[in-house]
C-alpha cells in the first residue's frame, strides 16, 4: 500500500510540474494527499505508540502541504488578477482544506483520562472523518486535473491519476473498513 501511494504521488509530480510557481500547487497536494496522508493513515492501524506518532506527524506533514498548496494558488489568483472560488474543483478545494484544518482535533483522540466508551467513540469519529478527508482531497485533485487538461490528455495525465487515487482509495479505505466488519461479525 505505502509503495502504491509514494508511486502515485511521483508519478503525478512528474506529470504537472514543469517549473513554474503554478505548478507547485498541484504538487503540494499530491505530496500531502497521495505521499503522505495515505501512507500515514496506514502506520495507525496497529496499536502501537510509535505508529501512532508517525501517524500524527504525517499528518501534520501532509496539512503544511495542503496549507503551502492553497497558498501557491491563491497567490497566483491574485497575481493573474483573477477572481477566486470560480469552479466547482476550487470550492471542493475549500471544502478539503477546512476539512484537512479541522482534522487537527485527532490530537485530542491520542489524550488520556477518559473513559473506554468515549475514547473508543472518539477514536472511530476520527477514522471516518479522517477517511473522509482523504476521499476529499483524491476527488479535488481529480476534478482539478479533468478541468486544467480535459480530454486532451485524457489517457496521459487525467486516466492515471483517477486510477492512482482509485488504488489508494481502495487500500486505505475500503479494505480496512472490509476487513474491520469481516473481524466483528466473526466475534459475533
């Protein structure tokens, strides 16, 4: 899973940037989305206090780059003269970012002193919200990639990506989730 993402996200840096300050901002989302919030999902589903660290610390990681991401955009916006929040991909955008901010809370799931029953609810609330984030942010980059290339490359650049994001899709999520519910209904 963790060498799907990181091939992903190089493949999809290789594909937009061409020096330019424009091109970083599909970059820093890639980096953050597909490098290392996927990756970083995966290290918690042990256990472990280290795993849970690596997990917090990539997704601080992967928040900075969203954060540098958006501020590349909306530099560039300005210094166009353009108007911001045109199209659907830059209101998706918005949505994933204040979504990526308000997943900073996770910090509190790691804090002790409460009972079972509310850290375990807590816990599941930030996997969900945390999966939840991710499908966001793969769905922004593909609708940003439909928009700025469309079907002139369709099987170049916009079919690779949406089948990368689909892989990642499936590990992080769909198969955790699968296998979650395949352990609970065997205890039961």
């Amino acid at each position: 899973a963790y060498l799907t993402c990181f091939a992903a996200c190089l493949f999809g840096c290789a594909t937009v940037y061409n020096g330019t300050w424009f091109s970083l901002h599909p970059m820093a989302m890639m980096i953050a989305f597909f490098g290392i919030m996927g990756p970083s999902m995966k290290f918690v589903s042990t256990p472990n206090k280290t795993r849970r660290w690596l997990h917090g610390c990539g997704q601080v990681l992967a928040i900075l780059s969203v954060l540098f991401g958006f501020y590349v955009i909306f530099t560039r916006k300005i210094e166009l003269g353009k108007s911001h929040f045109t199209t659907i991909h830059s209101w998706g955008g918005l949505v994933t970012i204040a979504s990526v901010v308000l997943a900073l809370g996770g910090i509190y799931v790691m804090f002790p002193g409460r009972s079972a029953k509310e850290l375990m609810l807590n816990k599941l609330t930030h996997g969900f919200f945390g999966r939840t984030v991710l499908t966001l942010g793969l769905t922004s980059i593909n609708g940003g990639f439909y928009e700025k290339y469309g079907d002139d490359s369709m099987l170049t650049v916009v079919l690779p990506i949406a089948i990368a994001s689909s892989v990642i899709f499936f590990l992080v999520i769909v198969a955790p989730a699968m296998k979650m519910y395949k352990e609970k209904f065997k205890s039961n």
